[in-house]
C-alpha cells in the first residue's frame, strides 16, 4: 500500500489587524507635512543652527540690559533735578511764611484799630452821658463790672447726642438731643435780666441789649463768637433775690423741666462777687455831630447813646 504526500494549503496567510487603518498609521508616522518640515528646516539653517535654550537665553539678557540702561538713565535724570525741586520747596516754604507772617501783622493791626475805636466809643458814652454816663456805660457794656451775683452753669446731658430737627423740641420747644441749644440759653439770659439782673456774660462774652445769641450746627456763638459747654452764666445782681426770682420765672422752669426730661445739667448759685468783662466790641448805630449849644449833653442824650450801641 503506497503513502501519499501530505497536502500543502495554498490559502494566503490571515490579514493584520491594523491593515484597514494604513491613513492613521501614515498620518502617526509622519504628522508634521512636507512642507512644514521644509520651512523649518530652512529656518533652523538660516538661524544658524543656535539651540532654542541659547537664543532664550540671549533674548533675556537683552531685554535686562535694557532694562537696567532705563533705570540707570531715570536715576540719574532724578538725580540732577533733584536740586531743582528742592529750591522750588524751599522757595514755596519761605512765600507761605512771609505770607502767614503778613496775615499775623493785619490780624494785630486789626485788633489793635479795634481797640482803639472801642476806647473812643466809651470815652463818648462817658462825655456824652453827663451824669448818667457811668449808667449808660453799664448797660452799653462799655466797662467792665464787678459785684453780687449769681453763677449759672448750664451743661449737655452726659449721653447728649447731635443731630436736631424733626423731634419734640420743633414742636414744644425742648431739646429732644440732650444738647443744649440756642434758644435754650436765650430763655435763660431773658429770664435772669427779667428777674433783676444788671449785668450779664457768658463764658466770658459780655452781653449788652444788642447781642445775638444764635446757633451754627452744634455750636452756639453769642455774637458770632462760638462757645463750649459748659456754659457758665454770670449775672451781677442781688444774689439772693436773683437766684430765687430766676427759679420761680417762666424761664427758670422751662429749665428745670429741660433738667427733669432730658438730662441737661444744671446748677445756680449766689455769689459775693463776680466779675464781668466789657464787651469786645461796640457798634454805634447812629451819631450826630456836637453843636455848639449841645453842652455836655442831656439824660435824653444818653439814653439814645446807650441804645445805639451793644
């Protein structure tokens, strides 16, 4: 029995996996085009063949360079006009001090003319007022006084708050802030000239029967001149009488009631002597030249003096 050669297969050997993707390979193999590659290379030869680092490297110290040339140019610059500066400072400081020095000399020369016309106007008060010149003198507040009298202190609530407006005080007439007002210390010099007093200041302002007392948001001024709290009120008078007239007043209880309701401050009492000053200033309202027949004046003269002036 004869043996047959094996059977050799012809059939072609399986397909690879990734033969169907031949354009992904390609494009895996070779991403970067022809092209691209031909400019980069011609850019690279025109370079010269310097490392990217290198040329990082030389970019930076380029621009530090630059950099410390700019400031060194800044510096020095500032340097020369440095001197410049500090001549035109010197110069501006030495105008603002003659200046303020000036300001200081008008402000002494004013002072003093005001004096002066105030020293005229009493020496008028006292010629022109015969024999009630020294009365008229007083009640101008030509001269200052000294005598019996009462001291009242008048002071904000210890929680006094500012603001004003709108509260119980537009509508009734009290102080809803605990601060003391203007119109509370009108009624209170009002009350002390209607209970007796003969001669009134306030922190020291002497007031005559043409001072103003008036309000600037918190501050009160007696004749454009502002005061503080507290504020202490000298009357000259009988002190005694004084004292007990002012407290039984109107003006006394509205007062004790601003005390009681809203923790104003409060306090009165006689003294042997106070002292007042004259007023700072006095204005004359109206004048009339001396005739010859005038004489030395009359009463009537006087009164009028006295009234024109505070």
């Amino acid at each position: 029995m004869s043996q047959q050669p094996p059977i050799r297969s012809t059939a072609s050997p399986p397909a690879r996996p990734d033969a169907s993707m031949s354009l992904l390979n390609s494009v895996m193999d070779h991403s970067l085009d022809e092209g691209y590659a031909e400019a980069a290379a011609r850019r690279t030869a025109e370079d010269g063949g310097l490392p990217r680092t290198l040329r990082a490297k030389l970019g930076l110290a380029a621009g530090l360079v630059l950099a410390a040339l700019v400031v060194t140019v800044g510096a020095a610059q500032a340097r020369i006009s440095a001197p410049v500066v500090a001549k035109e400072r010197e110069e501006l400081i030495d105008r603002i001090n003659a200046e303020t020095s000036t300001a200081d000399g008008l402000e002494r020369s004013v002072e003093a003319l005001r004096k002066e016309v105030g020293d005229r106007q009493r020496a008028a008060l006292r010629i022109r007022g015969g024999d009630q010149g020294e009365v008229v003198a007083l009640l101008a507040g030509a001269t200052p006084v000294h005598g019996p009298g009462v001291k009242l202190v008048v002071d904000d609530a210890k929680d006094a708050s500012s603001g004003g407006g709108g509260g119980p005080r537009e509508s009734s007439g009290f102080s809803d802030t605990g601060r003391v007002r203007d119109r509370d210390m009108q009624r209170v010099v009002n009350g002390l000239w209607e209970s007796g007093a003969e001669a009134i200041a306030i922190n020291d302002q002497r007031l005559t029967s043409l001072s103003a007392i008036r309000a600037a948001g918190d501050a009160i001024l007696v004749d454009n001149r502002p005061l503080v709290p507290p504020y202490t009120v000298l009357a000259v008078g009988d002190g005694k009488k004084l004292s007990t007239a002012f407290q039984d007043s109107a003006d006394g209880q509205y007062l004790h009631s601003l005390q009681e309701n809203f923790g104003i401050r409060t306090s009165i009492s006689d003294q042997r002597e106070v002292r007042l000053p004259a007023a700072p200033s006095l204005i004359v309202r109206t004048a009339e030249p001396e005739t010859a027949d005038a004489g030395k004046g009359t009463g009537q003269d006087a009164a009028d003096m006295g009234k024109g002036t505070s």
